[in-house]
C-alpha cells in the first residue's frame, strides 16, 4: 500500500506555543552540495562524546588502526557507546582534550597514514548508491539493536545520546510512531537540509530499521516549510513505503526540540519530567536516521557527520563531511580561513552554541556546526540593563521566567533558581534572542544548571552540550 493513498504527503502541522522567528541566516549554505573535508594528519577522539558513561580503551601506543576499527568501546553499563577510528593510522598516547561545550575529557590520538580511504569513497561506503527494500521478516529487533551498538552511533541532532538504548523503550510502553526530526531549525545550519536531499534513500532506509527496532508501527517525518528542496527529495525517497508520511512544520523556532515538535505535528505534548516514549514516539535526527542504514546495512560504524562550517568571519562556508576527532582549525583552514574581521567562533548555531576559543578543540558526534561570527555581529549584542519588558517569557517555548531565574542565578541563590523550575530550561535561546537589552540569560540558566550539578556532585555527561533534544 502507497503510504500517500491514506495519508496526504504534505499535510501542514499546526504550530506549537510561543518561540520565535530569527533570521533564518541559510542562504551561505543551502544550496552548497556537501564537499568532503581533506584527510587531517590527526585525529583526536574524545572516549566521551555521547551520553553516558565514556568509553574505555581498547588500544595501546603504537598500535595500528584502520578506518572503522574499534578503539574504545562501550563500558560495561547500559548507556555509553564505543569510539571507532575515521582514519588508517598509527595510536598516540592518551592525552586530555577541551570539548566544544568547555568541558573536558580523555581522548585517543590516531596519527593517519597513507591508506586512509578518500573523502568521495567513504561518501559512497557510507550513503551513496541504492539501498535494499528492508522488510520487517529480513532482520530481527535484535540483529538491528547489536549493530547500531557495535557502530557507535549517537542521536545527531546535538543530545548525542545512544542510539540502541532509545529505540529500547519500556515494555509497558510501546511505541506507535517513529518521528524522523529534519526541521534543523537552528539559524545558520544546513547541513541537515543538504543530507535530506543529497542521502534521502540513506535516511528513509535507517528509519524504516528503526522502526523494526523500537516496534513503530508508523513513520513520520517532519521538515519545516523553508526547506522544499529537502521535502521534495524525501517525498522521492520515501514513494511506496507502507504507514508513512510527510509532516511539513511552519518555520519556527525552536520547531527542531522534540518537545515542541511533537505539539506541533501530534497536538499531543510530552508530560513534564517525562519522554516521547511516554505517549508512544520515539524521536531521532535525519543524521542518526543515515548512519543506522550505513551501520545495519552496510556494516559502517559512525566515524564521520556533516557539519556546515558558516557565518560572515569564514571565507568560504560550507557544509562538510567530516572525520570525527577533526580539529576546528582543519574545518576552517577547508573553508579558505578567516576573515580579516572574524571575532567569535561558536562551536554549532547561534542559539544553542558554545563559544570556543582553543581551535585544536575536536569534532564530537553531537558537532553540527561551526559558526564565526564577525566584529559587527558582536556590536549589535552588546548588553544593557534589563528594563522588565517581559519579552523572554512571552516566547520561552516551556513557559518559564528566564529572567527570575536568571537573577537567582546571579545572586546565587540556587534553591530560588530551582524553585522557578530552572531544570527544566531547554537551553534554546529564545529569551536571549528576543531580549532587547542583550542579556545572556541562556548563559546564566547555563551556569546555573552546571552549579547545582555540581553541588549534587553528578556532573553532566552529554559531551557535545546543550538540554534541547533534536535526535
């Protein structure tokens, strides 16, 4: 049965409360087809760059690796994932790392040498030519689950959480819809956008397994409405596959949080304090959706993503594929370097990224980008005082204070902050954006989340940063 002979393939979703409409900031970079990044000499692989547990080693000084060898795996408790080497070289000693969200980890060095495969090949290994016509009766729940383990993969939407323990939900509570997330709604971004309509049958063949793998029985899709090129390629990929369809989202930010976009395309919302699989949806990102199909089907662990390399400091932005453990500085030496007036370069999007400032900091699964913003651009943020306008509260998409809370925050008054439901911000920036007198309230509500985890003494484990979910 064609999946558009009972639902219609473009049906329009209502919208979700509040957020707000920045300048999309896309043009750089939509229509620029993804390039391949030049082999680095070396890559640094950070043993902790998902959720969880980090890694542990499996290889020693000296050793020789191939590209896609196993070089710490998974620890032994349910959520962690393993680290595979993107490149043929030879293993360095263990060294420490910054990751692009300011904390830091232990990390593997891989020295490449010659034999490592090209960017066009590893391209085809991993996405390109015809995918088979996967049928629930040729692979088991379980044949998929061990090998999206084995691979490593992570959601790629930025919460970098294992992919084989999110597609596991509770017995008492089966899933009903797989939802594949490509609204990427992040100003700047596009990498997303290009993989939808440069890999589609890769992202279609991936969630049809995990639908097999967390029980779905239906597949949504969801893409917000500035992205047509994207829609009509997946409306392509996904012509004659059963129970699925098309959801197109107005463009909102932030549409590509899980717990605004399910609001958006179900008129249902995710209860408070729990998850998708609470009310039968499971969620993961497009990229996620292509490196399950790469993994299951063609025996591919995740060793690189796409990443756009973008805003006025670059000379030339892009949207990249790139080998994990990659130094910034190699994507931007791709990119033709900086501009003369280059100031501020954020590791992902304006809204939800981290200022880096040491360009040897690596590429982690959760990396979706790279902006560089210019000195104008800072100009036009610099901070005033708070005038109470009240604006941050109007679009926080969760309905909190961010301004309260961000004045607990600055006094330290931690059990206020919490009180005021600090945790449960989302950190998507809508209160900063929006604000008139340039307050970095995420930065604060950052900072105090970080604070009352480490009162707790339970440190945040999601290496690649952020509280927004877009798997």
């Amino acid at each position: 049965m064609n999946a558009g002979s009972w639902w219609p393939w473009n049906w329009t979703s209502p919208n979700f409360a509040r957020g707000i409409h920045p300048v999309a900031h896309k043009e750089a970079t939509a229509d620029s087809p993804i390039r391949f990044l030049p082999t680095p000499v070396r890559v640094t692989l950070p043993l902790q760059q998902h959720a969880g547990a980090a890694a542990d080693l499996v290889v020693k000084p000296r050793d020789k690796v191939m590209w896609g060898d196993l070089v710490a795996k998974p620890r032994d408790e349910r959520i962690s994932a393993g680290v595979h080497s993107p490149v043929t070289g030879v293993v360095r000693p263990l060294t420490a790392v910054s990751l692009p969200n300011g904390k830091h980890a232990s990390a593997v060095v891989v020295e490449t040498e010659e034999g490592t495969p090209s960017g066009d090949v590893i391209w085809s290994a991993l996405f390109g030519g015809e995918w088979p016509d996967t049928r629930p009766n040729d692979l088991t729940k379980d044949d998929i689950l061990k090998s999206i383990s084995a691979a490593g993969i992570v959601g790629l939407g930025g919460a970098a959480f294992p992919t084989h323990v999110k597609l596991q939900p509770a017995a008492d509570r089966p899933v009903q819809t797989l939802l594949v997330n490509g609204c990427e709604c992040e100003p700047f971004l596009t990498a997303d956008d290009r993989l939808m309509r440069e890999a589609s049958r890769a992202i279609v063949a991936g969630a049809r397994l995990a639908m097999i793998a967390c029980g779905a029985r239906e597949l949504v899709i969801a893409i917000e409405d500035n992205k047509p090129e994207a829609i009509a390629a997946m409306r392509s990929a996904l012509d004659g596959v059963a129970a699925a369809r098309i959801v197109v989202c107005p463009t909102k930010y932030p549409m590509g949080g899980e717990r605004q976009l399910i609001p958006a395309v179900f008129g249902r919302s995710v209860p408070t304090g729990g998850y998708p699989h609470d009310i039968g949806i499971v969620v993961v990102n497009v990229g996620t959706a292509a490196a399950i199909a790469a993994a299951v089907l063609r025996n591919r662990p995740l060793t690189h993503r796409v990443i756009t390399v973008t805003g006025g400091g670059i000379r030339n932005p892009g949207n990249l594929l790139v080998p994990l453990g990659t130094s910034l500085q190699d994507l931007i030496d791709a990119c033709g370097g900086l501009n003369d007036d280059a100031r501020r370069v954020i590791a992902g999007g304006p809204m939800m990224g981290f200022t880096v400032t040491d360009l040897s900091v690596p590429v982690t699964k959760g990396t979706g980008g790279l902006t560089i913003f210019t000195q104008a651009d800072l100009d036009a943020e610099a901070e005033t005082a708070c005038i109470r306008c009240g604006r941050c509260l109007d679009v926080c998409p969760l309905g909190l204070m961010p301004t309260r809370i961000a004045q607990a925050v600055r006094h330290d008054q931690l059990d206020l902050a919490r009180r005021l439901d600090l945790e449960a911000c989302c950190e998507c920036g809508c209160c900063a954006y929006e604000c008139p007198a340039r307050v970095p309230l995420v930065q604060y509500l950052r900072t105090g989340k970080q604070a009352v985890n480490d009162r707790r003494h339970q440190p945040q484990s999601v290496a690649s940063g952020g509280g927004m979910h877009h798997d």
